[in-house]
C-alpha cells in the first residue's frame, strides 16, 4: 500500500509533468444545439504538447471566468463573421454571417485573457475578434470593398498555401518563422483599421495586414491565415504551435515534451 504522502507526491509528479491546459473556442449551431471545432486546431495543439479542450460558449462571467481561470492558454479559432455592429459598421455587402452570441462571448475573453497577461493565440477570426475587442475594425467583404488579385478565399479545405506574406523583422513572429511565409487563405474579412494597442507583423503582397501581436504580453499573436491546416507539413506552422504552448507552459509552470 502506498503511504498518503506516496499518493499525493504521485499527483503532484503528475501536475508537473502535465501538458498545459488550452482552451478553444468552438463554432456554434444555436439551431442545432451543437458547437464542434476543425480537428487540425487539436491535432496541431497536441503535436505542439499542449493538451486542448473545447470551452463552454456559456452564459454569464462567472462560468466563463471559472474556465479562463483553469486554462494556461486561450486559442481563438476561426469561424463565421463578427457583427459589424461591434465596430460601428453595417452590413451593405449582403456577405456577412454571424453569430452574435458567439461574437460576445470571444470578445470577452480575448480582453479577459491579455488582462490576466495569459498566452492567446488568434487564428483567421481570432485576429478580427482581437482586433475589434481592442478597438480596431474589418472590411467587411474583401471581393467588393478591397478587390485584389490575391485569392484570400481559395478554394477547397485549405490545406495547401496560396500567397506569400511579409514578415516584419523584429516582431514577434519573425523571431518564430523568419521573414518570408507561404500560406493558406480561407476569410473575407480582415483587418481595416488595426486597433490602437496591437502593432502589425506581416502583410501580404497587396497590402493586406495578415498578422499582429501585443508587444509587452506573454504571447499575444494573431494570424489571418490557418496555420492548423498547414502544420502536418509546414514548419513554420508548427513553429506557431509551438511557441504558443512553451509560452502556455511557461505561464503554468508546467514542464513536458512536444509529442
């Protein structure tokens, strides 16, 4: 038999050697009463060595608070578009598909989250909703308000990377990727104005902000493309994950190896 101390040095042996705990925000079907998340945002966390769960888009601060609290991380993932209302815009394209409750949801944690200095990372609509929540706006449609010879919404899964994107030096995803990436593009919506607080880190070949970060925090990075859909065979990809849970694991205090 194992002694009472045996038993509570074993579980905290096991706390230590734990995967940091990542929390993703899922898509929502109020209709269907579902929520779900592209498998790639799990398999690229966990390749990374972080260990992700699917947050509750519940109601009320409390459980949302009680949620945040647990996690080392938050990862904003992609998904439909953020209401125009939440930036002082309407929608005169007629594109826009949103998910209001959602939209609140996100936007409270991504500012909850940078208040707690714990790592965020923001993915495609993660970006937009860091952005709006610190004060920033979108285009609402790329197509009609910013035509570009640049496909930013290809076609197919988004598996294989379409155009390239400028890294400035000195940021924070140039000391993760260097200054030159290849990369995939699924939205119709970007950054239009970037929020007063987030300082830009790439751009693609048309001007289009395709990544920016919160110099000062933790790991506060958002990327407009899918680097989930990329990283079973693109380093750089990976090299985002990877970044991301050693900041998560750092803010723990929690030691593991990538997987």
């Amino acid at each position: 038999m194992l002694s009472e101390e045996s038993r509570n040095g074993g579980k905290r042996n096991d706390m230590k050697n734990a995967r940091p705990l990542i929390g993703l925000t899922p898509s929502l079907d109020i209709a269907e009463r579902r929520v779900w998340v592209r498998p790639a945002y799990m398999e690229s966390v966990l390749a990374a060595g972080g260990l992700p769960v699917l947050l509750p888009l519940a109601e009320g601060e409390d459980t949302l608070r009680e949620v945040l609290d647990r996690c080392d991380g938050i990862l904003l993932t992609g998904g439909p578009d953020v209401e125009p209302e939440r930036f002082g815009q309407t929608d005169t394209t007629g594109t826009v598909v949103t998910c209001p409750f959602r939209d609140e949801v996100e936007l409270w944690l991504a500012r909850k989250t940078l208040a707690a200095d714990k790592p965020l990372l923001a993915i495609c609509r993660g970006l937009q909703v860091l952005n709006v929540a610190l004060g920033g706006d979108l285009w609402l449609d790329l197509p009609s308000q910013r035509p570009s010879a640049i496909a930013h919404r290809q076609e197919g899964i988004g598996d294989k990377a379409m155009h390239s994107v400028h890294v400035f030096p000195g940021t924070l995803l140039w000391e993760i990727c260097g200054e030159n990436l290849q990369v995939n593009s699924l939205h119709h919506q970007a950054i239009r104005t970037l929020a007063p607080r987030l300082k830009l880190m790439a751009e693609a070949d048309d001007g289009l902000a395709e990544a920016a970060w919160l110099p000062g925090k933790r790991f506060a990075l958002g990327v407009q493309w899918h680097p989930e859909l990329l990283s079973a065979h693109d380093e750089a990809s990976r090299a985002i994950f990877r970044s991301f849970v050693e900041a998560c694991r750092a803010y723990s205090g929690k030691t593991c190896q990538a997987v």
